[in-house]
C-alpha cells in the first residue's frame, strides 16, 4: 500500500493525495457514512484522474468516486479502498449564451453553477435541498430529480454531453453540446445514473433554459387524496406550460415542520390530510399571478382545495418552500430510516395506508412520514427506527409493496450499498444481465465502486 500511495503522490502531487490520520479526517467530516478510506486521491484534472486510475487499475485497487457525499444509499462508502473527490476540479469552463449551454468541471457545486447562469439570465433548473454541496458530477452520476422534475425531467434530460475516464484510464470525450445527434449509440447514457461503477464523469455540457422573470408560490390545504391527481392534473391544464412544482406533504410531514424545535409555523387557517406546494415560473409576472389565483380560484369551485394561501412577496415564497426544505425536523426525535420510491399516483393512498398498516403491525408505534414530488411519482418516506434490529424487517415491507404495486424502489437516490439486495424486486433478470454485462465490459478488474448497485 505505501507503494501504490508513493506512486500516486508521484502522479497527483502533494495535494493530490491524502493518506493515514488525514484521509481518516476527511472522511469524517461529513454526515454520510464514508468508512475509512486507505487514502483520497484529489485530482485538479481530467489527465490527473486518467493517471490516478491507471495506477490503481494495474494494482487491482478498489476506487470509490465522491461527490458532494450528500447521498443517501451509502453509495460513496469507501471503507478500505480509495476514495477520488473531484473537489479540486470545480470550474465553470464556458456559459454559451446562444447555444444556452454550461460546459463545467464535474466537482463544481450545484448552487455555483446555478448562480453563475443565472448571472447570466439563465436557468439550471435542477434544485435539490443539498444544492449547496451536491456537485455536478455527482447529480450526473445518480441522475438526481429534485423539486422540478415535474417540467424540466431528470439530470438526464439536462445533459447533452459529458466526458468521462473508465477504470483503465481511458478518457472518453463525448463533450457534445448539440440537443440532436443521432450518430451512433450515446454513450454519454451509460454513465448517467451509473453511480460512479462504469466511469468518472470529469466534465459535462448541461442544457440551459430562459431564465424566469415570474415565479409564483401558493401553499394549499387539500382534504382528500383523490383531489391531488384531480388538482394536478387542472392546474396543468390552466397554466399553460408554466407549472414547475406540485409537492405534496402528508399532515405527518406538515405538523414536523410547523412545530417547535422547527422554525417554521402553519401558514393556514384549517389543519389538512394534505398540503401542497405549487409553484410557477414564467415570463409576465402580472399575467402569471392572476392565471394562478383564477386557476386556484376555479380548483375551489370544483372543490378540489379547501384552503389556499398565495405568496405575495419574494420572503413569503421563501418562508412557503422552507417548510418543505426543512427535511432535517424528520430525525429530531431519533434514528430514522429514509426510503425514496416510485409509484403510480393512482396506487400511492393505497400503497401508504397499507404501509402505516404493516408498520404498526411489526413495530407498533413507529411514526411514518410522507411527503414527495407527486406530481412526477415520487414518494420520500421516514420510518422511524424504534428497534435497531427490525432495520431488514422494515425495508422488506417497504420494498415489498413497493413491489407488489410494481414501483421503484429508488425514484431518484440510487441504489448504493442500501438498496442493492433488493434491485431484483425493481428490475426483471434480464435488465440485470445487462447490467452486469456492461460493467464487466467497462470495468473487468470491479475497482470502480465496486459492491455499488450490482452485488457480488
């Protein structure tokens, strides 16, 4: 190991490369589960990664891709093997106004590469609550959805091009910045979602969008879920394009985030089986704000809200998403467990009245917690942790129901280390084959992330 280290030292630099008491610090130093990494590698270069990783191919050394470590699976625990942060390689290369496109270096943050397009009146629409460390590479890596989805699509459909370095060192360079290429098959999409097991992503041309000069935020108090679809599916109807949100959140959800240690407080008169957050971005801000009000006005009349508070100034739709930002309040009351799933909207009451049922049945007084972005099927679920050895027994009824409703047991997170023993209850033999055919393709040696996604 002291040879694979001197070796890597050599290739990256003295700052290319922390080992022993300051790997151990580093990876402390988050709130995911890293392990112990036998050294990080910090690249401040695609050629640098290419070096990095030839040395550990030939060593037969395990690598483990980081981001920002704000994932949820467990996907960059490093335990034993090298970590490669990509943390010195944050630049934004080029804003093409004209093309309206973002060419940027795979470590750069989130949130930095939203405000520099946005200096430039433009829009990354991809928005996660973890937008300050989530990096780029990163969103690519899981093909991260967020809060707009329900407009803009996934990662994928933000990234037109991107280069990327496989175990061996090859760098593939497929910096296409063109919306139409048809040449050949795109490879960019084997490493999108991929969670750093067939390739590192080292840089990315990402698709950019008007930036808005209207955004609109009500907060709306709804009785029955049969409303939420109906609701949905009006406000799409009557706002021409311009809806960019529908988050939905369970009273459970609600009462956390408007009660004391929270700072938020309820922002209705009523109290709701279900609140939801709908936003709007346009180009009149008059026009946009009277078609939202008329639309909210008529989804009263056909009685689908009962209670509807509507954003007045930029700080009351600030105060309005921080409640459904506040996703810390789930963990107050002690250990949790966090699931992100995928459903038909027409099987999600169904699915959590089932739920809460099974859970209380296996570890009665466990408190669930609903709340997602219903408006593309995503579900975020926090089941309290009551019983540190009913962790399996709860994931097997989770996933299980998931299951039998034919969902997703990951919408949006990955699967990582977390989620990998239950992939064949998403995906059928023969996509797995596949799977495993490709990384044996691209990665025979299994150093890049290896036990991510694919067991074994």
């Amino acid at each position: 190991m002291d040879d694979l280290i001197s070796k890597l030292r050599a290739a990256l630099g003295d700052r290319g490369v922390l080992a022993g008491d300051d790997a151990r610090d580093a990876a402390a130093q988050t709130w995911s589960r890293l392990g112990v990494p036998l050294g990080i590698l910090r690249p401040a270069s695609t050629a640098e990664v290419s070096a990095a990783l030839k040395i550990a191919h030939a060593a037969g050394a395990a690598v483990v891709p980081w981001g920002g470590r704000t994932g949820l699976v467990d996907g960059a625990q490093a335990e034993g093997a090298l970590a490669l942060s990509l943390e010195r390689m944050t630049a934004i290369e080029e804003i093409d106004v004209e093309a309206s496109t973002l060419t940027v270096q795979a470590g750069c943050p989130l949130q930095t590469a939203c405000e520099a397009v946005e200096a430039r009146h433009l829009l990354l629409p991809l928005d996660l609550g973890s937008r300050g460390s989530a990096t780029i590479g990163g969103t690519i890596s899981t093909n991260a959805g967020g809060n707009r989805v329900l407009r803009y699509g996934m990662m994928r459909d933000m990234v037109l091009g991107l280069e990327a370095v496989l175990a061996d060192g090859t760098v593939v360079t497929a910096l296409n910045g063109l919306i139409k290429n048809n040449a050949g098959y795109d490879i960019k999409q084997l490493f999108i979602g991929s969670e750093g097991t067939l390739g590192v992503v080292t840089r990315a041309v990402l698709r950019l969008r008007p930036q808005a000069l209207s955004q609109d935020v009500a907060l709306l108090g709804v009785e029955r879920f049969d409303d939420l679809p109906r609701l949905l599916r009006h406000l799409e109807r009557r706002l021409g394009g311009t809806l960019s949100a529908f988050e939905v959140m369970w009273k459970s959800f609600h009462d956390l985030v408007t009660t004391e240690p929270a700072k938020g407080r309820p922002l209705l008169s009523g109290d709701y089986p279900y609140y939801v957050l709908v936003e709007t971005l346009g180009a009149d801000p008059a026009a946009d704000a009277e078609r939202l009000e008329a639309a909210l006005a008529e989804a009263a009349e056909l009685d689908l809200i009962a209670d509807a508070v509507f954003a007045r100034s930029e700080t009351q739709a600030k105060a309005i998403w921080a409640l459904r930002d506040d996703v810390a309040q789930v963990a107050r009351d002690g250990p949790i467990l966090t699931f992100d799933v995928s459903l038909k909207i027409s099987a999600m009451e169904t699915y959590v009245a089932e739920l809460e049922a099974a859970l209380q049945t296996r570890c009665p007084g466990t408190r669930l917690v609903v709340f997602g972005h219903l408006g593309d099927g995503n579900l975020h679920l926090i089941v309290s942790l009551r019983d540190r050895d009913a962790r399996a027994a709860i994931e097997e009824i989770v996933y299980g129901l998931v299951r039998a409703q034919q969902g997703s047991i990951s919408a949006e997170h990955g699967i990582g280390l977390q989620k990998r023993d239950y992939l064949g209850w998403t995906r059928n033999p023969a996509e797995i084959a596949v799977m495993r055919t490709l990384k044996t393709a691209l990665d025979p040696k299994n150093i890049l992330n290896p036990g991510k996604v694919l067991a074994g």
